[in-house]
C-alpha cells in the first residue's frame, strides 16, 4: 500500500470505515456475500434439483447431494474469489495438490490414528474386533463404495467448514480464533446423527480443531481431506465400529465392546470415548514436531509490501530485512502479522 492510499483510507469518511478497510471490504461483509450466494443456491436446489432426486436409494441420494453442497461452495467460493482477485487455491483447496503426497500422508495418518485408539481400546479388554464378517468379492465392493462415498464427505465437509469461511473469518480476528468458532460449528453439524451423544459432539469439534491444525501447517486442504477420508472408512467399513453415531451395513470385521460408554464410545463408536482426546494429542504432538512451519494463511497477493520496492539508497545486492518488511505492514495494516 502507498503513502496516498493509506492517506486516503485514514481520510475515508465514519460510513465508509464501515465497509472498508485498509485491505479493502471488510472480512464481516464479505462473509456476509459469501452466506447470501450459498442461500440463493441452496434455495435454487430445493426448488429445482431436490425434486429430480425423488426415486433415489438413500446412498446414492447422499452422494449426490454431497456432490451437490461441494458445486455449490465451490461456485460461491470461486465467485469470491473474482471479487476478491484471487484464486480458489488461496482458499485451502489447490487443485494441482490434488491426490499428491500430502493426500496420501493424511490418509496414512488418519488409518493410523484410528487402529491407535483400538488397540488401545482392545488391550483395555473395552473393543474387540470380531471376526471377518463379509468373503472377498464382497469386501471388495463394499471397499470401493465406500471409499467413493467417503472421499465426496471429507472433500465436501473440509471445504464446507474449513474453506473460504475460515479464510475470510481469519482475515478478521485471526486464525485461531476463527478455527475455534468453525470447529465449534463442525461439531454442531454431528448433532442430527442418530447415536450422537455430548462427548461425541466435543470430540468432533476437536476433530475440527485438529483438522484447523493440518491446514494451518501444510497450507491446503488435502492432508486434513485424506486424514478424514480413512478415519470414516476404517470405522464404517473396515472395523465397522458406528461413525460419529452412524452404523451402516457392509462392514469388514464384526467388533463388539465392553464398558462404560465413555470408554468405549458407545452409540457414537470411537469418537464417543475420552480416549480420543489423548489420542489427537499425541497425534497431534508428532505432527507439530514434523510440520514446523506455518503456512497458512498467507500473505495478501494485492500486498506490496515496502521494502519489496528497491530503494535507491540501497547497496547493491543487499538482501531485503525482514524486520524492516514486518514494520512496514504494521504502518500500513495498523496492527503486527498473526502470531503462530
């Protein structure tokens, strides 16, 4: 930003400062766009794509309106993105990442991290995994349905709640801040699950916070999307233990528990037990020991920052101080960058 702009944003007028700030609208009407475009489309999906999916068996009747909530974030998100001069990638999900190795490394982890919290569970003598319940061709096929069927969940729900809304919301009070607020809403969004009880709940928020962390360390989406993708495939068809209170059929083995439901989960499956909170922990723990760096968000593309402006009184090849670089947003932003 220049000396005349920064002058013309201290001399906007009260109303203006409103709307307007010294990186141009404000995060809370802009947020505000983004809900109103999301509530023309959804309006214009129950009055014309809802009744085309009347006959639908209830699986494919959820994957398509998974397929259907992802087109729309993904509309409103990209409309937001020309407004705003930026591109979908800024927002979590770059598709050139797309089933790379960050993908792969979150899908390991979250296979992972569930078979940590059985064993656990099992050498307490609380889970135990039962026999194979389903031959091999069937396997198979239940394998595939659900892997198709879990990865439109984690692409839709890690981009519905951890897309442009927690952009624009960290653009406003910070990063964290905002993480807690969405997660707190992710968690929310489990209430309707048959099965799902108050622990359950808590552990999906922090779930959600978890997942803020992944974003938050590799700067997109993708590692949080495969992480999701296998901890609701490993529950649903490989263990076969209920998902956030959800049991389906075509499961791989066929567990049983012993125990307190706040041990064991209960209804709601593993995600109902205290156990998963030192789970995520230790997980958690790892991972911040791996992943130092932070990544996301990133700077403003639409920022110059000063010293990025060769000075004439500088000597020739001098590196650029990045203090000097942090000082000068800190004029033009009028508060420090975000703590880690």
């Amino acid at each position: 930003m220049t000396e005349i702009e920064s002058d013309k944003v201290v001399n906007a007028s009260p109303l203006r400062k409103y709307f307007y700030g010294a990186d141009g609208l404000r995060a809370g009407w802009r947020l505000l766009i983004f809900v109103a475009i999301l509530a023309i489309l959804f309006r214009l999906n129950r009055q014309f794509i809802r009744p085309l999916e009347h006959g639908l068996d209830d699986v494919t009747d959820e994957m398509v309106g998974d397929i259907v909530d992802f087109l729309f974030f993904l509309l409103a998100s990209w409309i937001m993105a020309r407004i705003e001069k930026r591109t979908i990638a800024d927002y979590g999900l770059p598709w050139r990442r797309m089933f790379r190795g960050e993908f792969w490394q979150g899908a390991l982890l979250g296979f992972a991290a569930l078979t940590m919290l059985l064993v656990t569970m099992r050498a307490m003598g609380i889970f135990y995994f039962g026999r194979i319940a389903l031959p091999g061709a069937e396997s198979l096929r239940f394998a595939g349905l659900y892997g198709l069927a879990f990865l439109l969940v984690a692409l839709t729900e890690e981009f519905h709640f951890r897309g442009y809304g927690l952009f624009v919301l960290s653009k406003g009070i910070g990063f964290w801040p905002s993480a807690l607020l969405i997660s707190a809403f992710f968690g929310y969004s489990h209430l309707g699950n048959s099965g799902e009880d108050w622990l359950g709940l808590v552990n999906a928020s922090l779930g959600g916070l978890f997942f803020c962390f992944l974003l938050r360390r590799t700067g997109n989406l993708w590692m949080p999307i495969g992480f999701h993708l296998t901890w609701d495939w490993g529950q649903t068809f490989f263990y076969g233990v209920p998902d956030s209170g959800l049991v389906l059929p075509g499961h791989l083995f066929s567990p049983s528990t012993s125990g307190p439901a706040w041990l064991t989960g209960g209804s709601v499956g593993p995600e109902g037990s205290v156990l998963c909170l030192p789970m995520l922990a230790v997980v958690g723990f790892i991972l911040s020991r791996w992943l130092r760096e932070i990544k996301y968000p990133g700077l403003d593309p639409r920022v110059r920052p000063r010293d990025s402006i060769p000075r004439v009184d500088a000597e020739p090849g001098a590196r650029p101080n990045p203090r000097r670089w942090e000082e000068s947003i800190k004029r033009d932003f009028g508060r420090s960058l975000p703590e880690p």
